[in-house]
C-alpha cells in the first residue's frame, strides 16, 4: 500500500526552531512520497490536524516533538492502521529512545521514510492513555514542579530534581495485583509499559514494550547515604538490583492512596483521586522503529 504521511509540529520543538524542523523536513523527504505538515498552536488547531489525519486517508502521523506531543498524537493512533512515527525534539524522549530511533533530526527522518514497523503496547491510567510510564509519588511530583516552571530542557529538570530530593515525604499506598494486596511506604511507584524515564534513565530495565505487561517499580523509603548508590544503578541500567526497589510484573493493578494527588503519564502531570486503575493493552499502536530496537 503506498503511504502517506502527515508531520504535525509542535512550533515549541527544537526549542522553537520550528521553521528550521519543517525546511530539514521538506529537503529530506523523496519527491515520491506523498505528505503535508502540520503546525498546530493550540488546542482546537491539534484537533482540526487530527480530524485531517483521519478523514485524508494518511498511512503514517509522524509527531515532531516531545514527549507530550508524541503522548498526544499516539493516543490518537490506538486501535487505528495508522503508525506512528516520531522525530524527537524533547527534553526525555522516552518512547523516541526505546524505539531505537536516533536523536539525530537527519537519522530519524531516514527512519520515518523506511518506515520499518511493529506493535506495542500501551497502558491507560484510569483511562487516560500513556505509551512508556506513569507514576506517582516523587516523579510525579516533579513533573509537576517541572510544568510549572517557566525554564525547559534538561538542566531545569535535573535543577528542580536535586532541590526536592530529599525535601519529598513518601506516602503510603496499597497496591492490588495478580491476586495480591499489597501495602506499601513509597517513594514513588512507576507502572513501566517501557523500560525508561527518558535520557536512557533506566527504572525498570527488563520491562518491553511488546510483551503485555507492565513493570511496577516500588521505591522504597531511603535516607541520604543511599541516594547516590540508587542513582547509580538506575543510571547503569541496574535499578532492578537495588535493596531498595521492587519490581512486579502484571497487566493489571489498582492503587489506592489516602488523598487526591499528582500522577504523570509519559511525564505530564495530572491530579487524580485516591483510586488509580491501570490496565495494560497488548500491541494496539503500530510505531516506526530505528535500527538500534529491541523487541525481547
């Protein structure tokens, strides 16, 4: 079947280089090919873009941006025969990262054009969906810090990260799993469809995303000593080792929790009840992968 793609742009990506991003895009594409780009601004614009996608017969939606860009176009690819294909301009790229596609703008158009494919999974958080974790406690926390703040990038991430640290105050939880029910002090909690927060920051390093589980990462309580020895091994891609964390596997769990609190979904933020539901959905999003990807 000949393909049709259809670029949508955040103008914020590249770190508002938007006009930079659709000239690399339309020297790069064959004249053979068929597609158009899209730059949405706001809301009601992002949705037109969507109803185009949907009624013009476009094989292929290929988000330019980061990771709540790429949440918000994959989210409405779900169950559909339309693939996703990304172009990674954030601060994590996550889903771009666990893909295998390149962070190199040139590298992952080259990606999309051959357009090699396959399905993943995905994961809804009392029905909102999410493509690689979600979480609360700290993360969460700090995602929501994080969208508060008027600087973006990395260094304003890692920046509020370290300030709120040791500042956090775990919180209890009881988790319902496999049959299980589990009581649980916790740092953070992070239901893991892939493996990574974003920036190779490995919190559940066995989890994939086309296996029909989720990794539920439980950070346990820790003092100032241990915070250093837990960095580490999420950043050698070894945080299922440590003392402190532990890991289940299932593809379905309910959290309970004493308040209404932040969560995230693929880093954005949200604040939702005492009662979370997640539920795992087995390979209904087909993704464009990079060469460097990893089914098993």
């Amino acid at each position: 079947m000949k393909r049709k793609l259809l670029f949508i742009l955040n103008p914020k990506a590249g770190k508002g280089g938007a006009v930079n991003l659709f000239d690399l895009i339309k020297s790069s594409v064959p004249k053979e090919m068929e597609y158009s780009i899209e730059v949405f601004k706001d809301s009601a614009e992002f949705e037109k873009i969507i109803s185009t996608l949907h009624t013009q017969h476009y094989t292929d939606a290929i988000a330019v941006g980061g990771d709540g860009t790429i949440n918000s176009v994959a989210k409405n690819l779900v169950g559909t025969a339309i693939t996703l294909g990304i172009i990674p301009q954030g601060s994590g790229n996550g889903l771009a990262r666990t893909l295998g596609i390149s962070m190199d703008i040139k590298t992952s158009i080259e990606d999309v054009i051959k357009g090699k494919n396959t399905k993943i999974d995905h994961g809804t958080v009392n029905g909102i969906p999410f493509f690689c974790t979600s979480g609360i406690g700290f993360d969460a926390h700090i995602g929501n810090l994080f969208a508060l703040s008027k600087k973006r990038g990395l260094q304003s991430y890692v920046k509020i990260t370290l300030r709120e640290i040791l500042r956090y105050k775990c919180k209890n939880y009881v988790l319902k799993l496999n049959g299980e029910e589990l009581k649980r002090k916790a740092y953070l909690i992070t239901i893991a469809n892939a493996g990574q927060y974003g920036n190779d920051f490995y919190i559940a390093p066995k989890a994939k995303l086309t296996d029909g589980k989720f990794h539920v990462v439980v950070l346990h309580p820790f003092n100032f000593f241990s915070a250093f020895g837990i960095f580490i091994k999420v950043l050698r891609g070894k945080a299922n080792e440590s003392r402190h964390i532990e890991t289940y596997t299932t593809n379905k769990l309910t959290i309970e929790r004493e308040e209404k609190d932040a969560i995230h979904f693929d880093g954005e933020p949200e604040f939702q009840g005492e009662k979370l539901e997640y539920i795992c959905h087995h390979q209904q999003l087909s993704v464009i992968i990079g060469e460097k990807f990893k089914a098993g």
